[in-house]
C-alpha cells in the first residue's frame, strides 16, 4: 500500500493556518487533521491541542513518543507517533508544522507535501492583536521572523491567505489534488476527522 502523504502547514503567526487546516479537513472526506501536544493551556485559545506541562512533555519525549518536537515562542510542541498512523494506512494527514522540523518531517514521511502560507504584515498585525493572546512587543517579534530555506525535493504549494478563507481554501484543495467530495450528496456535512490527543474535543 502506498503510504499517505503528510501534508505539512506552514506560515508566520497569524496567517490563518488553524482556519484553512479545519476548512481544508471539513471540505476533503477522509483527511486527518493531526492534533499536536503544546505545552500551553488549553483555555488559552487557538488550536484545539493536547496540554502538557513542562516536565510531562518532557517525559513523553524520554519515552520516544513524538515523531517530531520543537520550541518556538516560549513553548514546546509535539507530534505523536500514534497520531501519524493514518500514514501507514494510505490516508493523507494534516498538520500545522514549524520549519525548523521540516527536514526531519521530510526523513519522516518520503511523501511530505508542504502548504506555506503568507499575509501581508497588516493582515498579520490584525489577526493577532485580535486574538489577544500576544503583548504588542511580541506581535512585533512575531512579524519580524524570518523562515528558512525548503528541504531538498520537496513539493511546496505557497498560497496567500489575505482575502476570502474559502477561496483560500478551495485553491488548496486544488493545488494539493485533494478532491472535495462535491458529488456527494450536499445536503450531508461529514464532520473532519482528526487523529491525535484531544482529537475527540469539540472546536
């Protein structure tokens, strides 16, 4: 069987990844939307995830039990083995990813497809000053971010997500080859799957 692809988002903060992932995985049957573990409480908004403290996270990543883990913005995030078992089975996932592990991601998954993201610095500064989780200084070390350079080989669909969230999302889907399911009936809304801890929680 050949193994799904592991279609990795990217972008800066504030760019609509948690949108256009939720939208991409409610529009194509079948597309598991990967939950991570954040060491962030889980009232804090944003992404449904996994809570972790600290020292769990740091147990869980003694026991082996992350593919891929990182740092970024005062944080640690993982993604478990178990949640990229749909993989094995031929099934495409979904997850939001940093670049600092695409090399790894790329090691991972031969097939690793990655989706970048951009905004304008306006449509950025908006979003996350609405979402009120970041002072105005780390807004603005957010922005000046810089992303490094793609793994060797590896196809890159780059979308700009300034306007319209389903015409976004629709080029996606395009872009990616992910069918829609648009010939089903349409009066029936499948729910988007998720696989991964906390994948049962309502958005």
């Amino acid at each position: 069987m050949t193994p799904g692809r592991l279609i990795a988002v990217v972008g800066p903060s504030g760019v609509g990844k948690d949108s256009v992932m939720q939208a991409l995985a409610d529009a194509v049957p079948g597309l598991e939307l990967v939950r991570r573990t954040i060491t962030r409480p889980a009232e804090a908004g944003g992404e449904v995830h996994e809570e972790a403290t600290g020292d769990a996270f740091a147990q869980l990543e003694d026991q082996g039990a992350f593919a891929l883990s990182w740092q970024a913005h005062g944080h640690r995030y993982g993604i478990r083995r178990s949640a990229l078992r749909p993989l094995d089975e031929g099934r495409d996932c979904l997850v939001n990813l940093s670049r600092a592990v695409l090399a790894e991601a790329a090691a991972l998954s031969p097939r690793l497809t990655i989706l970048s993201l951009t905004a304008s610095p306006e449509t950025l500064a908006a979003r996350l000053a609405a979402r009120g989780r970041e002072r105005p200084d780390a807004i603005r070390d957010r922005l000046v971010r810089r992303g490094g350079d793609w793994p060797e080989g590896v196809h890159v669909v780059t979308l700009s997500n300034d306007g319209d969230l389903a015409a976004t999302v629709d080029q996606a889907r395009r872009a990616l080859g992910l069918s829609c399911g648009c010939h089903e009936t349409a009066s029936i809304s499948a729910p988007a799957r998720a696989t991964g801890p906390g994948a049962s929680q309502p958005e």
